[in-house]
C-alpha cells in the first residue's frame, strides 16, 4: 500500500463527475449524418471516453475511487490538463454488446456520456479495452468470438465512433492477461487465455488498416501492458475459482494493478495529444 500512498501524494486529488443516463434514450441512427459536435483539439482540456468490461469499470475494487479511468483522470490532472471522463466499462461486456447495430442499453448510455463530452471545449478521446470476455469458453454474449469476429467487432465499434465523432481520436487498448485458473460464472481458463492472445495481433493489423485508411484518429495502445501483467498475480485481486479445492484465479487488477494499468492509458493519451 506504500506505493498508492506515494501516488496519491505525486497526484492532484480530483473528485470526477459521476453522469446520470437516463434509461430513455433515444437509439442512435446509424444514417444519420455526423453530429455538429465540437470534440476538436483545445489547450489543456481533455474529455475522454472509456469503453471496456469490469476492468475498466474497477471490479473488485473501489470503482469511484480506484478505477483506472479515475486514475487516468488523476495522472492528467497532475500534469495540467483539465479532464472530463466518463467510466463506460460494463462487468461481462464483450465486442459483441457494444455493436452499433444490436444498439444494446450500455451502447446507447456510451453514445449519451460522449455526446455530452462532445459539447465540450477540448480533444475528445475515446480509450476502449475488450477482449478478456471475448476470450471465454461460455455465457458471456457471444463468447467465445473467433479472432477474425472479435477484429470485425472492433472495426465497427471504432467506424461508428469515427462517423459520429468527426474531430474524436480513438485509442484500442491490447486487453490483459488472466489466470488459466479463471472460472466465476463463466468459464475462462488455459483454452481462454490462449484465444485472448491471438487477439492481439488482430488489433496490430486493424489499427495497420486505419493508419492508412484514417490518418491520426486511430491508435494502438501499448503492447507492453499484456506483458507486465503476465504471471503478476501480486497486482490482481485473488478470487476463489470455480475449480474448487481454494484453487485462485486472478483476473481483475488490485488497486496498485489498476495504478500501473493507469500508467499505461495515460502515456498511450499523452501520445495521442503529441501527434
């Protein structure tokens, strides 16, 4: 715990917005034009988007206080920059629940928290981590999702963000390595873990696919993260698997996980904000 007291004393303390959704939002078009928002490149003010599963959401953890959005938000803020967020990630999520076109609840909520950051002076980013439910054996929306499917989902995730955002930059986080032992309710395990690692080239060669087809609006996260997680069972919350016999997974990072988690993020933003 030394190290989340040092990171709070390097880190400027911010107390971030919490959004109200409303659960009668109108659906999206998908025909319609691009909206008339700002989103553009402003001085110091940033509005970011996170999109993803519980690991963005901070399960297991504090998710008002130590999520890796709120510590993304912190970093930021320490750096000089004014952030307006929205944490999107959603417990058991995968690409398929956040398709345009199946127009889901959390969908619809994503598309509210970025139109309001949208109306905002300053860049709009939009910082998206999938995959780890993808990957699972079962009872996760159409889980498990063939490499190919989990790129094509991607893709569209991304088109429509990029339609509808015409100034948003998007940025694809590589997702993280669990445990073999991973068994909640859903079943992940060795045959997850391996499915969840051929993601990763799928996400090298989509972002490949946008440097050309849309210059500087989409962007691969760090591939280091996968790596420094790998085997780290110190940053990830221990959890009782399914397996029985006080066998434990680790699949969702602890506090100081979700730190170094923000690191990441945070370097991949101020990247972003270079180019």
């Amino acid at each position: 715990m030394k190290r989340i007291a040092l990171f709070a004393l390097i880190c400027l303390a911010v107390n971030a917005q919490s959004s109200i959704f409303s659960s009668s939002i109108l659906p999206p078009s998908q025909k319609s034009s691009a909206l008339p928002l700002h989103g553009g490149a402003g001085r110091g003010s940033l509005n970011i988007v996170f999109i993803g599963n519980s690991i963005t959401y901070g399960a297991e953890i504090n998710h008002t206080t130590e999520a890796p959005p709120v510590r993304v938000s912190e970093l930021l803020t320490a750096e000089g920059y004014e952030v307006n967020y929205r944490n999107c990630g959603v417990s058991g999520s995968t690409t398929v629940d956040w398709l345009p076109e199946r127009n889901s609840r959390i969908f619809q909520r994503m598309v509210a928290a970025a139109d309001e950051l949208a109306q905002k002076d300053g860049a709009l980013i939009f910082t998206m981590m999938l995959g780890t439910n993808d990957s699972a054996i079962d009872c996760c929306t159409g889980a498990p999702v063939a490499p190919a499917d989990y790129r094509a989902n991607i893709k569209k995730i991304v088109d429509y963000i990029l339609h509808r955002y015409p100034a948003a930059k998007v940025i694809i986080n590589y997702p993280l390595w669990y445990h073999p032992h991973t068994y909640n309710a859903t079943r992940y395990l060795h045959q997850g873990l391996e499915r969840l690692q051929t993601y990763l080239p799928e996400i090298d060669a989509l972002c490949k696919e946008y440097k050309k087809a849309s210059p500087q609006r989409v962007f691969q996260g760090s591939r280091k993260t996968f790596r420094a997680f790998q085997n780290r069972t110190d940053l990830f919350v221990a959890e009782d698997s399914s397996l029985g016999n006080g066998v434990k997974f680790y699949l969702h990072p602890n506090p100081e996980g979700a730190i170094l988690l923000a690191h990441f993020w945070t370097e991949s933003i101020k990247q972003v904000l270079s180019k």
